[in-house]
C-alpha cells in the first residue's frame, strides 16, 4: 500500500488529469489483481477411491514450486497455494492426479489405484528398480492371486503363478516344497537362493505367508549374478510387510481349514486279495495254499477285511491365527506380525506340524540418515513319518493286506499284525508302526538385521547392514519295543532312542555404496559392496539301546549309550558391482560384477568370478516411430552372463587317512596310513552360462500385456561323483570332480488383460513355460548313470525313464518255445520285445521311454468383483512328460501283498483276453521288472483354488475399519489320467531317478472359512 500511495502522489502533482484518471484506474486494477493473487491456506482430506479409507503419507506439490507437504495419520493436509495453481497428489501404487484451486480453500479427493504394473518399484539384488526399466528377466508375483493357496510354506505360493518355475509338495504337514526355476542345472542341488528382507536364507518354511508384502523372481544371470556363486539355480526375492506412516492399526487374521484325501486307489478287499493270492500259490507249484486264506481251513479269515485307506484316512485341520501391528511417523514407523500355524495330519497317526512365528520390521528417517531393523523369532514341532527299511508310510499302507486287523489287544503295543503260518505276508500296520513310534523334531530360528544408510552427498550414500540368523534343532526318534505281526517285531534289545542336537548361525556384513546422478537425458545408477559371511555348524548325536515296554525314554536308561559330535565352520568374502544407465527413457544398460572367496574350496581355487550384461530398448518411446494410441508399451530386452553353483561337502579338496592302517608282516605289526577317501584337489565352483532374450507388449493403456522370452542356459564343471578302480583302496569307490554339463532352454509366454473402469470389475492372467533339457557331459569317459527305472546320458535328458517293453502275454508252449530266450517264462507270463535282436531278453534290451522333466507347465488366474463380493479362481497344470508308477507296480506284482483291483483280471486258462499276467509267488519270469507296463502320462490341469469373499459394509464411526470374510477351496479337481494319488507329486528332487512315484502322500483337498479384520 506504501507504494501505491507514493504513485497515487506522483500522479496528482505530475501528470496532467485525464492521464492522472487513467493511471488512477490502473493503479487500482493491479491492486485488486495482487490481492487476488495472495495466497491461501488450503485444506483437505486425501482418500483412497477403492475402499474410502484415509491415506497417510500422501506427497501434495504445488506444482511448478518446491512448495510441499505430506498427509498426516488421518489422511489430511494443510498447503499455502494461489487461486491459479494446481495442486499436484502422489502416493505409491496410486495414479498422479492434479487439481486446480480456483476460488477453494477445501479440497478433499479420492486417488485412484494405479493398475498399470510398470511404474511399479520392484526389489532386486541390492536394490530397486522402475518394473518398466528392467533389463533382466525379472517376474513379479502377484500376492493377491498367490495368497489365495493356504500353506506354511511361502515357496507353495509360487506354484502355476510363474512362467519358469516348477513347484512341487507333497500332502504331508510340514513336508518339503521343491522349487526349480528354468531346469535342472546341477547333479547335487537345484533349489534357489532365497533373499528375506535383504538377508540370505536357504528355505523360506519358518516364514509366514501372510506377512509377505512382494515376491519377485530373478531367472536370468543378467538379474541374479550380483548374487554371484549362489545365483546359478535363480533368486526369489521376498520383501515381508513394513510399517507405514499413520494411526495405529491392528489387522487380524483368522482360517480354518478341513482337509480330506480327494481320490482313492482300487484295491482289493479280503475276498479279491484271497483270490489272487491262492492263484498266485498255486501258479508257483508246491506251495499249499495259506490257512488263513483257504476257505476249508479252520484257520481261514473271514471276519477280517480292512479298509486301510478308510481306517487310515481321516479329516485333517488346518489352524491360522495372526495379528498384526503397525504404525508410526517419519522417524519411526513399525510392523509386528505374529502368526500361528497348526495341521493336523489327515493320516490316523500324530504326525502333525506346529508353528509360531513372529516378524518385527522398524524403520525411520532423520535428516539424510536412514535406519531399520529386522528381528523374528519361530519355533516349530514337527512329527515325522516313519520308515522301516527306506519305503514311504503310503507304500506300507497301500501293500498292507485286508485279513490283517487294525488292533490287538495280544500284541505288544495293542496293534495288529500278520502271522506267518496262516498268512504268510509281510505286511506292515502303518497306524501302529506310527503311533508307537515318537519321531519328533523342534527348531527355533532367530533372525537379527540391523542397518543404517547416510546420505554423503547428494546422490552419494553409504549403507552398512549386519544381520544374524540362527537355528537350533533338536531331532528325537524312540523306537520302543513291540509287535506288529511276525516279521515287524523290536526286540527290548533292539529299542532304541536317537537323539540329535545342533544349530546353524550365519552372520552377513554388508557395506554398500551406492551413486545415483541425472545429466540431462542421461541417468546413471551405481553400486559398489563388500560382503563378509561366517557360517558356523555344530551336531551333537546320541544313540541309546536297549529299553524295555513302559521304561522311560531317556538316554541314561538304556543299556547302551554312544554319542559324537561334529563341527565346522565357513567363511566367505565378496565384492560386488553393478552400473545401470538410461538415456531419454530409452536406452538401457545394466553390467554386474561379482567375485566370490570361500573356504570350501582349496586356496588355490577358491575364487570365483561372475558377471553380466543386459539392455533394454523401449521401442515405443522413439519419436521416429508413429504407433497406434490403442499402443502403450513395446520393449525389446537381451541379456548374457555367467554365474557360479557351490554347492559341495566341507573339506571336500582335502584328503582323508586312517593314520591307524597297520599291518602284520611275518608276525610282526606294522604301523602304517592309508587312503579312506580319494580326492580331486582341485575341485572347484560349478559354471552356468545363460543366455535371454524379451519382447514385452502393452495395450490399450498397458491394460492388455504380453511378454515372450527365450533363454539357453548352459552349466558346466558340474560337481560329479566319478567311479574309481578298488585298487584305488578308497572308500567311497568315487571322486569328487567337475566333470559333468547340462543345457537347459526354453520359452517363457505371460499373458494379463485388466478391466476395472466399471463396477463390475475382472482380470485375466496366464503363463506358460516350456523346457528342453540336455546332458552334454557326465564324467570324464562319457559312462552313463542308472538310477531308479532311468539312464541319465549325455545327448538325452536328466533321468529319462529306461525299462523294458512288453510284447503281450505268452498264451502257450508254442508262442513260448518260437520266442526269444526269456529266461524262467512260462505260459501266462509277459513276453518282452527283443530290442537288439539277438534272440534273448537281457538288460541290453531295455529302451527310453520318455522324459521325466515337464515340458511345459502353465498357470491361469482369473478374478472378478462386483460391488462388496470377489471372486478368484486359479488353473495349474504341466505335461509332456512320463511317470513310472512304482506304487502302481508293487500293486501288480501278484504275490503276497495287497493287489489293485486290475489284478482281479489275470491271465489264466479260462481268461486269456488280458494284459495282466498271472500272479505267481516269487515272480520267476520278473514281470514286475521295470517295464512300459507301469508308464504313465504325467499331464494334469488342476483347479488349484477358488475363492469367493465378501466386503463387509462398516460405518464410518464404527470400531472396525474393514471386515472380509471369504470361502477358499484348494485342490478342488484334478483332470488326469494318472491311477495314482496324484502326478503332481514331490519326487524329493531325485536328480537322477526322477518322476519315480514309490508312494507319494497325496495333496489333500483343502475347504476353508476365513476372516480378515482391520481395527
């Protein structure tokens, strides 16, 4: 106003007065205009459009300005700003959206989920990166769909959701989740590295699934070499729930499930096991049929036909509580999840699987200084199932036979058994062997990280990060005495307790720094690191023998007691590098560098080096390139490096001698040492070489994507053990050597379509993944290797199936005497094909049969929403690969063990129209052998879960924020021609003998009712 005034005198006493009206007239224009132009203070409430829940945290711009601030706990903000600005809303996973002041000093605005997957931030190695800058293949787990699977183990989830990854378990509480990304690449360990919150783990099972916020997965050497010697069989990267800034918020989290056995095996009750059996006596001559299965015996069973499947299969529950708790400002924010997991067994027996587990993530920010840290906590109780002699739990039971009962109250113990006069089978009581027995293992797992990250200067930080993780494990088998029929009896003598005790810790210090600087169009990211790793082991076993019933099982009240103990430790140093650059949004390049040190090999050998590089050419951003608006996205990407596998025994480049290997000369005692194990002193890290090549497609604004992939990976100095001459005197006859390789490549297709501009809202998603596997190298002589019904070869695939073919049923001495030899054939048994033609059936006639590694497998998830209700249902499958159904055959095999019902159709005089042959005890003629008798087709498409849940309406004012409640079903169908349980089963990564089903616990049906709060 002083100035307007000084102007107004001015224009008095200087200016004539028509000029001085004019002036007069603009002087009070601009001051009018200036005043308009003042600043406000502008309010409002930010809120999310999917649900109307607050949004703390929201980054509000004026645009054009630094001029800035943040939503607070309750969603509302408070900003200075002009009429004519434009206030400019942010928030990670939301859209960008701007809005105009005008004449408002209250704005409240609802931001819109961001559905457009590239500008998501996704982790890597060390790291995070723009999805839509990415230059390795890198997959992105979507969590909503994954979490619909119910599990203890966080690896399940990824079954059918990735192009690449195979998947497998078994139904067995607790049991083993196998994972393969793109092939197998070693002869000794295929599984994955997994990273947990920056910290390397060898299995995620002490995780809860709920707690998870990301899974990204790392397939190619250009994504995972940074992970160097433990990158070769691929990443999977898990990022667990953080704490955000806002209120307190409590979530809590309820599931119970029922689980039931969906099919059955056709067996034979008492009637058709006694029929086949009889016939099976009287074929072999000689043999007076059983008593107990000889209708005009008086020791004949008739008032005994079990069921095992119906005595041993029962309901199981499973049982998930969590909470969690979260919270906190910019100096601190936290989440706490506490989980609690039980299934009961669906097998009559106490193997059951427990656990607790707790997850405590802290972070802030003061100044350029960032923190965090990580601390949980597990313990789990598992019982194990029990094994005679190495033969699963499902095997006994399936074989047991009908005429043995489930309890008697005349045997030790109060369990059934055979008896060898009247029946003469060896048959094992799988509920009594399991319920008699104690085989229990507990494990406690601490895991400690602690970080801290400075800005130097701007765009310079460094970041140190130390993390611990402990196990403590203690393993317990009690095998009292008793009686389980006349050939499965423990003696007192022979009762046993095994005690084990140990733990594991692994401590890991990572120095970082890390450089990130813009130059115009050019951007540039750095990071260099140095990691140490100390891994320290300890075992402690005991071993007590002799108890008799009812005595106290502890170690001091057997009659024997022998102990041992065993330690190690090992320690490795690496250096690390990565630069990625862009230019315009373009170009991108991306280059990795590792070396790794470690004690497991000899000074000599014990570093490796590894690295890669890749790019990326967004084809779709070029200006020369005119493409369709209905175009959003085209990118074309490639990448090569080498990574590392060592995977080996402690000390295993160091010869082992027993310095006290004497011997008697001319009756005198000589002291002397000998060899016990040989040695390769050379021994050194296995290579993978991989080879990747992308094309990723968006449309119609990103809403439609598809991407193709094609990848060769080739590993070499496989890790192999290499026969020796006895005269070598060591013992195992085999060295430890690089002397194998294996190709793996393939395709990999992801396809999504999303629509959610209306209120009826859905999505579509697929994969697909195919596979072609190839030994290139076994050894130094090129010898092949022979597993179970397998040859692994080089030219061939790992673990092709290697059997006889059949050739019919000989239906007389004639067709028998015009064959070739077949040694201890009779009429009735099967006749086999001479595939080298030289007139008799020996092991060179034995053929491939097909491979036992799936060549393609997929996934198909699709959703919908309406209003408050979702609905989601998810299809998995694999195929083109072959199984061989050992259980199938030990059902066939005709002789004293329990038959499938296909047996009832054995050949004999007055049923020769069949391809069963006759049962005959001893099976001279070897028709059980390993034969395309027991080959099947391992395709299967599974309705793996469907979910339909329901939004709860809340009042505004109500004490509950959100409330959903959902029915899950899991493993609802199965589309298979395979007669077992299931051909989606864990062969335990058997490497060699693989795709062998000896019986595998089949995968329950799962039903659930769920409950999800937010307070």
């Amino acid at each position: 106003m002083t100035t307007n005034h000084r102007l107004f005198f001015y224009c008095s006493f200087l200016l004539p007065k028509k000029e001085w009206l004019l002036a007069l007239v603009v002087i009070l224009f601009t001051t009018y205009n200036a005043s308009a132009q003042q600043a406000n203070v502008i309010k409002g409430k930010i809120t999310s459009e999917k649900d109307g829940m607050p949004l703390p945290g929201v980054n509000v711009l004026v645009q054009g300005t630094t001029t800035a601030t943040s939503t607070g706990f309750d969603g509302e903000y408070s900003i200075q700003a002009k009429p004519t600005d434009v206030l400019v809303f942010s928030y990670i996973g939301y859209k960008n959206q701007e809005v105009t002041i005008a004449n408002r000093t209250l704005i409240n605005f609802a931001l819109k989920e961001d559905l457009n997957k590239l500008n998501e931030v996704v982790v890597v190695g060390y790291g995070t990166q723009k999805k839509a800058d990415l230059t390795g293949s890198v997959s992105v787990v979507n969590m909503k769909e994954a979490k619909t699977i119910t599990t203890y183990d966080p690896a399940k989830m990824l079954q059918g959701q990735v192009a690449g990854v195979t998947v497998q378990s078994s139904g067995e509480p607790g049991g083993y989740v196998n994972v393969k990304i793109r092939g197998i690449s070693s002869f000794t360990n295929n599984n994955p590295l997994f990273v947990i919150d920056g910290m390397i783990v060898d299995s995620p099972n002490d995780f809860a699934p709920g707690d998870i916020e990301s899974m990204q997965v790392l397939k190619d050497a250009s994504s995972a070499a940074i992970y160097g010697v433990r990158g070769a069989n691929g990443v999977i990267i898990i990022t667990t729930k953080k704490g955000k800034q806002g209120k307190f918020e409590v979530k809590y989290k309820s599931l119970l499930g029922l689980q039931t056995v969906p099919t059955k095996w056709d067996l034979t009750d008492r009637e058709g096991y006694q029929n086949i059996t009889n016939a099976a006596e009287t074929n072999a001559g000689k043999i007076p049929t059983a008593p107990g299965n000889d209708s005009t015996s008086p020791y004949f069973i008739n008032n005994v036909n079990t069921d095992w499947q119906k005595e041993a299969f029962q309901t199981g529950v499973i049982n998930n509580q969590a909470l969690t708790f979260s919270g906190g400002a910019e100096t601190m924010t936290y989440n706490m999840n506490i989980d609690y997991f039980k299934n009961t067994s669906y097998v009559n027996s106490p193997q059951d699987y427990e656990r607790i587990s707790t997850n405590l993530n802290l972070s802030g920010k003061k100044g350029k200084f960032k923190y965090g840290s990580k601390i949980g906590y597990t313990q789990s109780d598992k019982e194990s199932f029990n094994s005679y002699v190495g033969e699963s739990a499902i095997q006994s039971l399936l074989t047991a036979i009908p005429t043995m009962s489930v309890y008697d109250e005349n045997n030790l113990g109060g369990y059934g058994g055979t008896d060898s006069f009247t029946q003469r089978a060896i048959s094992m009581n799988v509920i009594g062997f399991n319920n008699l027995i104690d085989n229990s293992g507990k494990r406690n797992r601490f895991i400690g990280d602690i970080w801290g990250e400075i800005e130097i200067v701007k765009g310079l930080k460094y970041k140190i990060d130390a993390s611990f993780d402990r196990v403590d494990w203690t393993d317990r088998k009690f095998v009292p005495p008793f009686e389980l029929g006349w050939y499965y009896v423990t003696e007192n003598s022979e009762a046993s307790l095994d005690v084990a005790t140990g733990s594991q810790s692994r401590t890991f210090l990572n120095n970082l720094l890390t450089y990130e600087k813009t130059i115009g169009k050019h951007k540039f990211d750095v990071l260099a690191g140095w990691v140490q790793e100390r891994s320290d082991n300890y075992n402690h076993y005991s071993t007590g023998k002799g108890y008799t019933p009812g005595e106290i099982s502890k170690l001091q009240y057997a009659d024997e007691i022998n102990t041992g103990e065993y330690e190690n430790t090992i320690t490795g140093v690496s250096y690390l590098s990565r630069i990625n650059y862009s230019y315009d949004d373009r170009y991108f390049v991306q280059g990795n560098f590792r070396q790794d040190k470690t004690s497991l090999f000899s000074p000599e050998n014990n570093t490796g080096n590894f690295y890669s590089f890749s790019g990326a050419w967004k084809i779709s951003n070029e200006e020369f390139l005119h493409l369709p608006e209905w175009v959003s996205n085209v990118k074309l990407r490639a990448g090569y490096g080498i990574l590392g596998n060592n995977t080996i025994g402690i000390y295993a480049y160091a010869p082992t001698v027993n310095r006290f290997a004497g011997y008697d000369f001319n009756n005198e005692y000589a002291p002397g040492t000998t060899v016990v194990r040989a040695i390769d002193p050379n021994v050194h890290w296995e290579e993978t070489k991989s080879t990747n090549v992308a094309l990723e497609l968006g449309f119609l604004n990103n809403s439609v994507q598809f991407s193709a992939e094609y990848f060769i990976k080739e590993s070499s100095d496989l890790l192999l053990g290499v026969p020796l001459p006895y005269s070598a005197g060591a013992f195992p006859a085999n060295v430890v050597t690089n002397a194998g390789a294996v190709k793996n490549s393939g395709l990999e297709f992801t396809a999504s379509y999303a629509n959610n501009d209306h209120e009826f809202k859905y999505n579509i998603s697929a994969n697909l993944g195919t596979l072609k596997n190839e030994v290139l190298q076994i050894g130094i002589d090129g010898n092949p290797i022979y597993g179970a019904a397998s040859k692994t070869e080089v030219g061939r695939s790992i673990g092709e199936i290697f059997a006889y073919e059949t050739d019919g049923i000989f239906q007389n001495p004639t067709e028998l005497a015009a064959s070739p030899i077949q040694t201890n054939a009779g009429v009735g048994d099967i006749r086999f094909k001479d595939q080298n033609g030289d007139g008799k059936i020996t092991d060179a006639d034995r053929t491939y049969q097909g491979t036992t590694i799936p060549k393609y497998s997929y996934g198909i998830n699709l959703g919908a929403s309406y209003k408050n209700f979702e609905f989601s249902m998810f299809w998995q499958g694999a195929g083109g690969n072959m199984v061989f159904n050992a259980m199938y055959r030990d059902l066939m095999r005709g002789d004293y063990g329990n038959h499938h019902t296909d047996e009832l159709n054995y050949w004999s005089t007055t049923n020769t129209n069949t391809d069963v042959p006759r049962p005959i005890i001893g099976d001279p003629n070897a028709n059980a052998r390993d034969s395309n008798r027991f080959i099947e087709k391992g395709d299967y498409l599974k309705l793996q879960t469907m979910e339909i849940g329901y939004q709860i309406p809340v009042p505004t004012d109500f004490f509950m924020q959100k409330a959903r409640v959902y029915i899950n079903g899991q493993n609802l169908l199965t589309l298979t021609k395979y007669r077992g349980y299931d051909p989606d089963f864990n062969s335990n990564d058997g490497l060699i003998s693989r795709g062998y089903d000896a019986g595998s616990f089949p995968n329950p049906r799962t039903l659930s009712l769920g409950l999800e709060v937010t307070f």
